[in-house]
C-alpha cells in the first residue's frame, strides 16, 4: 500500500525560507529600483564652478524641481553657497576645495545664491 506520507518537518522549513528568501530578493530588487529612480530624478542639469571668487556662469534658468551642482574647483579656498529667500532657504555648510553641491529648486522665482566667505560671489538662478 502506498499511502503518501506528510513531508518531513525539515523539507516543510525548507520551503518556508525559500519563499521567505525570494520575498525578501523581490523587496531589495523593488527597492534599488526605487533608489535608482530617486538619484535620476536629482541629478544635476546644470553645473556651476566656484573659482576665483566667482561663480561662473554667474546667472542660469532652469525648470522648477530641477537640480544644479556647485562646485568648488578652487585648490585652496573654501567657499559657503547659501539662499536666503521667503520661498526658498539652502545652506551648504563650508565646503572644502573640490567638494560638490547639489541645489534642488522646488519653487519657481528668482534666487540668490551667495557665498557666506566671499560677500561679493552671487549667483542668479532663474525658476521656471
């Protein structure tokens, strides 16, 4: 008589971590997925260099929600971007010769973004 007998309690286990296992690949694939789709949505469209004192360019017109880079390409001077506006408010910190620092603009309008260690620095940045 061939009477199907109930699977051992460890093949049972077994398939229970499998299936956890494959959940839990199926979430880390979701979720890098998503974290990839984030940073392309940040990337910066436009990338301004300080050097000498200036920002350069010193004015540029981008889309509402869209991203610029600033970059400190002076070997030995730091700089401090900062916008101080009703609409919009960003502070970088100090940042050290080579770093680079991504502004998003979520609001439409004209900003100022200045250098906290060299007053006479200014960039316009035109929102759309």
């Amino acid at each position: 008589m061939d009477a199907a007998l109930p699977a051992p309690k460890s093949s049972r286990r077994t398939k229970t971590v499998k299936r956890f296992l494959f959940s839990a690949q199926c979430a880390l694939a979701f979720a890098a997925g998503a974290v990839t789709a984030a940073v392309a949505v940040t990337a910066p469209q436009v990338v301004i260099s300080q050097k000498g004192r200036e920002f350069n360019p010193g004015e540029v017109s981008i889309s509402r929600g869209e991203t610029i880079q600033v970059v400190n390409d002076d070997g030995d001077l730091l700089h401090h971007a900062y916008i101080d506006s009703k609409k919009f408010s960003f502070d970088s910190g100090d940042q050290q010769p080579g770093s680079k620092t991504n502004i998003t603009f979520p609001e439409s309008g004209d900003f100022n973004v200045r250098c906290a260690i060299h007053p006479k620095m200014k960039l316009i940045v035109h929102v759309k």
